[in-house]
C-alpha cells in the first residue's frame, strides 16, 4: 500500500510541474510596446508657477507624459500652467490635490473680453465636473440691436476695425424681448466663481476681473483602483497611450505582475488550484480505499461495538430543539403588499417592492408625472389596496443619491404634523432604482393656483390664502422645533388638498440640525429666488434662512407672482427685490394682486398690509434682524383674528393709497419690528442676479 502511495505522489509531481510549465506568465518585454523603452522618472514632480511638487495623475515638465492619463497632461508657459482640453487651453490658478479640486481660467478671457474664435467652455464631464459654487455666465457677441436703455452689461470690442456691441449675463438666459438677446450673432458660456457673481452684482464693470478669477472643478481619476494595487507592490502609475490602458513602472520597465503580466499571475493561479485540486483529488481516493479496506477488517469488531453502546436514559429523551427559540430573536414587523419584501421595513416605514411600484405607476407612464424637482420625478399611482399614492423616482442609483434618499426617509419617519406630507414608504436601498412612497396630494402645488395651471379658473381669496401661509407657517416652526432646516421652502413645494389644506413636501434638501451649533456650513443649495443672501456669501445654514425663502412664499400670495420672473423689467425679475422696493417707496397697491380686493375691501387692505410688513422683515439681509419662524406663524395667526391691540388700531389711518399705514403700523409679534421710517436701508435689499 505503501508503494502504491508513492506512485500516486510521483503522478500528482509531474502533473503539477507541467501545469506550471503551461500557464508560466508571459514575460515583461512582450506585455507592451511600451515596456521596451525607457519609463523612469515617474518619482518626479512637476512645478510651475503657483504649482509646486505636483504629482499623479498630473503630468509636465520633470514628470514624462508617460507618468499620467493624457487628460491630466500640463504645460507651462511664461511661468503660467496651463491645462489643454479639447480646443481649449485653460490656465490652471490653483491645484488642490488632497481635495482633488482645480480652478481654471480661459486662457483665450484671460483678462480679455473680447474673443478671436467663438468656443463655449466644455470638458470632459467623466473626469472634471464643475463645483457647486459655480454659476453660468453667458456672453453675447455682435449684437445687432439693444435696448434703448443702455444696460450696465455691456461691453465694446472691435473686430476688424469695427465696433460691435456686446452683452453679458448671469445665470439662465432670459426670454425678456427688451433684451433682444436673441439678435445677438453668437453666445458663449463660461462658469464662473460665486465669488465673482457677488463682485459682478456690486460692480457691473468689473467682467475682465470676473473671468480672470475662473472658476472650480473636481477631478476624478478613472485608474484610481489599478493605481492603488500598484502603488501596493512598490510601483509606479503610469499610462500606456497606444494601448489606452495605465500601466505600472518598476524602475525603467513594466512590473510583471502589471498588465499582461497580471494576467499571467492569475492564470498562474488557477493552474496552482488545478494541480492542487489534482493531488487532493488522489490522497482522497487512496483515503477512500485504504478506509474501505480498513472496514471489511474491522466489520465485526465495529458491530461489537455498537450493540454494546450505551442506550440514553428516558429522561434524555424529547423534542430536538426548536428553530422557533431563534425565530423569537427577530422583530415583528408589520405586514406589506409587497411579496419579495414581505414583512420588512426601513426606519420604521413600509419597503415596497419595485415591481409593485411599477405596476401602480403603469410602468412610469410620463402622463401620470405630478411634477420633476432638482433630485427626481414625482408620478401618480395606486397600490394594490386602493391607496392612492405619489412615486419620487430619484434621477440617479449613486452614492450621493443613496445619502439623499436614506435622509429623506430618516426625516419624514420621525416628524408627525398635519401640514407635512405623510410617507407611506421605500424600496430597498439595494433596489433597482430609489423610490419614495407619499400620500398623494390631489389639488397640486401653490404655485399652481397662484400662477400656474390651476391659476385659469380664478383667484384665491384672500382669507385662503392667509390660512395657506398660516400651515405653511406651523409646519416649518414645527420642523425648527424639531432641529430640522428645510431649505428648500417654495410655493412648488407647498401641496393643496381639495379644502386648500397645507401638505408641506419635498424634504430632499433637509438636514438634521445639531442642537449645540449655530448654524452648518455648507456649499449653497436651493431654488434661484428663494435662497438666502447671507447663504451665498458665507455658505452657513440657520434656520433664519428658511424664514427668508418663506418670506418670499408670503410675497408670491400677496401678488400671484412668481418669485423669478425673466419676463419682467430686469430690476423686477427678482420678486424679493421688487418686494422690498415697493414697499420702500410706500407702492405697495403696485404688488399686491388687483384681484384680492385691496382697494375695495378695508379688511383685505389692512391684512395684506400686515403680512407685507412681516415679509419685508423676513426678507432682511441680515439674519438677525428677522423673525423666528415661531413668530411668524404666531403674527400671522393673529393677523388672521384680528386680535390687534387698540393702541394699533387707532394709530392705523386709511387714506387714499397705503402710505398711512405702512409708515405708522407697528408689527404686534415684536417691540423691535421696523416701521416705514426706518426701512430705507441698504441692508435690507437682497442680492438679485
């Protein structure tokens, strides 16, 4: 038996020394046409100007362009670095690598207006995506016509000896035909610094400055994974042009265990296996044999054996354990539809399964969309019980859209408020697509009935209107309460039922807000119009800021209007601004909607007056010269019961137009409201763009 063992050894040998001679790695100087030149000096850096000690993926100057991916290639050029993308050569200003952020320049509007050859500012977007501190500035060349007006966004520059006019500006491109944009011969974009919107805003002359300061991009490296596993065997990361692929530099060569050599490594790998597998394969059948051997000797003996075992005694004897003891561990959940996800929840509400969803949307039949927001479309559906329902559909299944869902979901499941919007529940964040599950709200949006689609079959009272803004009140100084900022507050996130009850929705944005800080910083965020001014200039989140975004809402119920609006005068497309001004210049009769009543009910005029009052205090510039949210769902509620104090009431004189009663009306929530007199203020005009 002995003999035989050896024999099944000496097989199991040669099978396995010739499985390593088969899959033996190709060698390194015939994984590439690369390999055979020369890949050194990829430990160097690369500096010019501004940067210094620059590394992967960068390549330039010291650094071989072999070092790096083509897109990350730099040039210097009288000291400046510069980035080429596409047609277009940027100048890099900054370079943080740790933050894997860049700010660039056109180097074609490098303290220049005035361009050669029209191109507008593209890259590539699977590596370089724009910071959210950038806005969008437009522009416009050879305009054959312009307003009378001429406006401040002007600007001259000559082409072949001739003077052409131009035009620039921020943010979307209007429709206003004052502007007469659309005569212009060519637009060009190019994103800017939210820094450089600010200093535009103070100072329209200052375009040349604006576009010498750049603006920011992230940068991602798609070979990040093959860099990491070479950096992990001592190598360089480098990058093989002809083939496309990066590569890994040991010394002046291509690592073996790189690129075809890590082919090599893993067929290596499973040829070890097989070998292995060979041999285990043939001790296991000498095992066997010599154990089936072993057996017949033994048969009686192990027979003896057994019937000489001991029997357990009666008392041993019973049910073997119940899997049922492991079952008592596991929470009882209550039961759903849903029947892959039966039983399950997250965060306390009901997971659906995806197909459910499907079927009560009708597959997402684009004639049941309620509604699209910055984060998803919001379809209409009805789930197997009846429910009617509205489905969020997230636009993308990343991770920045993971952390957007499991934070709405955390949100709405610990808040309980008859003004908010009930969820009912999810899908799993490891479905095919994130989906949120609402109630559904049946009579749309306020900005529907305000100026929107439902807005054809006639005006809202006024009294419903002010119960509206009194909802909408409770329910964000309920979310305050709760250490929750909405921040994004807007008449299109405010649902009416039937009886025009407040459902507020939309909580996407919403951030828990820690009880021992002030205010959190972050990047802006929001809808154009609504945002906070402080919000863009110092990036810090307070829930002051949703009583400014409010402060609008209260706005757009006193005159149906939307709170931007490009199709008004260009000092009025900015509804708080316009607010303010005509507030400031006693014209509050030229905001409020004609169809309210204003100059024929007395009533009407003196609550409208009042709410005007406590919006142009919501819309101070400074946050601390606003009101709480408590306060003003509480003056608005007393507003509404008219329970103004005599001292007020005889102080109020209506006359001919509202001056009187702006200028002697003193707010009954706060001894420190402002009165006419003192609201001719710098500080009280919001930013407008």
């Amino acid at each position: 038996m002995r003999r035989h063992l050896l024999h099944l050894l000496a097989a199991a040998g040669t099978l396995l020394c010739l499985l390593l001679l088969l899959l033996r790695p190709a060698s390194a100087s015939s994984a590439s046409p690369s390999s055979r030149d020369s890949l050194s000096n990829c430990n160097r850096t690369f500096s010019c100007g501004p940067l210094v000690n620059v590394s992967y993926p960068f390549t330039g100057g010291d650094r071989p362009a072999h070092c790096g991916p083509p897109e990350f290639r730099l040039g210097c050029v009288a000291g400046f670095p510069e980035l080429t993308a596409g047609l277009l050569t940027y100048r890099v200003l900054a370079l943080d690598q740790a933050r894997r952020s860049i700010n660039l320049s056109r180097t074609d509007l490098y303290n220049n207006t005035c361009l050669q050859q029209y191109a507008n500012t593209t890259l590539n977007s699977t590596i370089f995506t724009l910071a959210s501190d950038d806005q969008g500035l437009t522009l416009f060349y050879e305009c054959s016509t312009l307003m009378t007006l001429k406006p401040e966004n002007l600007f001259d520059c000559e082409i072949n000896g001739t003077v052409t006019s131009n035009y620039y500006l921020i943010g979307a491109v209007p429709t206003d035909p004052i502007l007469n944009v659309s005569k212009c011969h060519v637009s060009v974009t190019v994103p800017i610094l939210q820094s450089a919107v600010i200093m535009l805003t103070a100072n329209r002359s200052r375009l040349g400055e604006a576009l010498m300061e750049g603006f920011e991009v992230n940068y991602t490296n798609p070979y990040e994974d093959q860099c990491g596993k070479c950096s992990g065997i001592g190598g360089e990361c480098g990058f093989d042009s002809d083939q496309g692929k990066p590569i890994c530099i040991c010394g002046d060569q291509i690592c073996p265990t790189s690129t075809t050599g890590s082919q090599g490594k893993v067929s290596l790998k499973i040829g070890l296996f097989l070998a292995g597998a060979a041999i285990a394969g043939l001790l296991l059948g000498f095992w066997i044999f010599s154990y089936i051997q072993k057996r017949k000797r033994k048969r009686a003996a192990a027979a003896e054996a057994q019937s000489k075992s001991i029997t357990p005694p009666p008392s041993s004897k019973g049910l073997p354990i119940s899997s049922t003891n492991f079952s008592r561990t596991t929470p009882s959940y209550p039961t759903s539809k849903s029947d892959l996800d039966r039983g399950s929840t997250y965060f306390g509400v009901q997971v659906f399964n995806y197909t459910e969803l499907e079927e009560a949307t009708q597959n997402f039949d684009p004639s049941r969309e309620l509604g699209e927001g910055g984060f998803g479309t919001v379809y209409y559906g009805r789930l197997q019980d009846g429910r009617e329902v509205a489905v969020k559909r997230l636009f993308e299944n990343n991770l920045k859209r993971v952390e957007q869902f499991m934070n709405e979901v955390e949100i709405l499941t610990r808040l309980r408020h008859p003004n908010l919007v009930t969820l009912f529940g999810c899908t799993s964040r490891r479905s095919r697509e994130l989906l949120l599950v609402y109630e559904y709200i049946p009579n749309g949006t306020m900005a529907d009935h305000l100026f929107g689609k439902s807005s054809s079959t006639g005006p809202i009272p006024w009294r419903i209107r002010l119960n509206m803004a009194i909802e909408s009140a409770d329910a964000l100084a309920y979310l305050h309460k709760s250490d929750v900022i909405h921040r994004d507050v807007k008449t299109n996130n405010i649902l009416l039922d039937h009886s025009f009850r407040v459902k507020v929705a939309d909580f996407g944005l919403s951030r828990l807000f820690p009880t021992d800080v002030t205010h959190v910083s972050t990047a802006p965020q929001g809808t154009p119009g609504y945002v906070d001014p402080e919000y863009y200039q110092c990036y810090q989140l307070t829930d002051k800021s949703d009583v400014y975004s409010f402060g609008v809402v209260l706005c757009e119920l006193i005159s149906s209007k939307p709170a931007v609006d490009t199709n008004r005068h260009r000092h009025d497309i900015n509804l708080a601004s316009m607010a303010v001004n005509k507030i400031q210049n006693h014209s509050l009769h030229e905001l409020v909607d004609p169809a309210l009543g204003y100059d024929t009910d007395y009533s009407v005029k003196r609550m409208t007056t009042l709410v005007a009052e406590l919006a142009f205090r919501c819309l101070q510039q400074e946050r601390d010269m606003r009101p709480t949210m408590e306060e003003v769902a509480k003056a608005l509620k007393e507003i509404e019961q008219e329970e103004i104090t005599l001292q007020n009431a005889e102080v109020v004189d209506i006359r001919s137009d509202d001056t009187g009663l702006l200028k002697n009306f003193t707010p009954p929530f706060s001894p420190e409201s402002v009165v006419t007199d003192k609201w001719v203020s710098d500080s009280a005009i919001p930013n407008s763009f």
